[in-house]
C-alpha cells in the first residue's frame, strides 16, 4: 500500500533541502500523486553526507507496491519521472 516518490536530502544541507523540495514538487504535481510526499532529511546515506555540494536521492517509487512496480518498468513512465526531476532541478536553478 506504500506508494509514491520519495526526495531525500542531508539534514544539515539548506541548499539540498531546497533542491530537494523542487524536486518531490513537481515529481507530486507530474506524476499526479495521490497522496503526496514531504522531503526527508538524512544523516546517514553515505552519499548524502560526503557530497560536497546539495545533493538529493530520489526514489522513484516502491518495488513492494505491485502497482508501481509495473509502472516503474514503463518506458512513457520512466520518462514522465525523469522529466518531473528534470523540472525540479530547473525550478531549483532558477531559485539561485
């Protein structure tokens, strides 16, 4: 039942915290989310918080989710997701 895309960033980060912002907004508004995602800050993925400049992890969706588990192996799906980051990393640009 767990379902929907999830933007993670580094806790202390302000500038990923914006970055990842953008992007869980308009991955809700594209992907037409039901029930839609906050960011989640972290202090613990490794990547996170040995990035030298914001940096966000973006699950896509839940293999566990049957439902999106199919839509996550769609070609038209994949690009209407890598669209809806690509937007949000616009919209962040545009916020510097």
């Amino acid at each position: 039942e767990v379902h929907g895309p999830q933007v993670f960033y580094y806790e202390g980060s302000v500038e990923g915290k914006k970055l990842a912002e953008a992007v869980q907004n308009s991955l809700n508004q594209n992907l037409e989310v039901d029930r839609p995602r906050e960011v989640k800050g972290n202090t613990s993925y490794y990547l996170l918080k040995r990035s030298s400049g914001p940096l966000v992890i973006v699950e896509c969706g839940f293999i566990t989710n049957y439902y999106e588990a199919e839509l996550l192996v769609s070609e038209e799906y994949q690009k209407k997701v890598s669209k809806a980051i690509a937007e949000g990393v616009m919209e962040y640009l545009g916020q510097k």
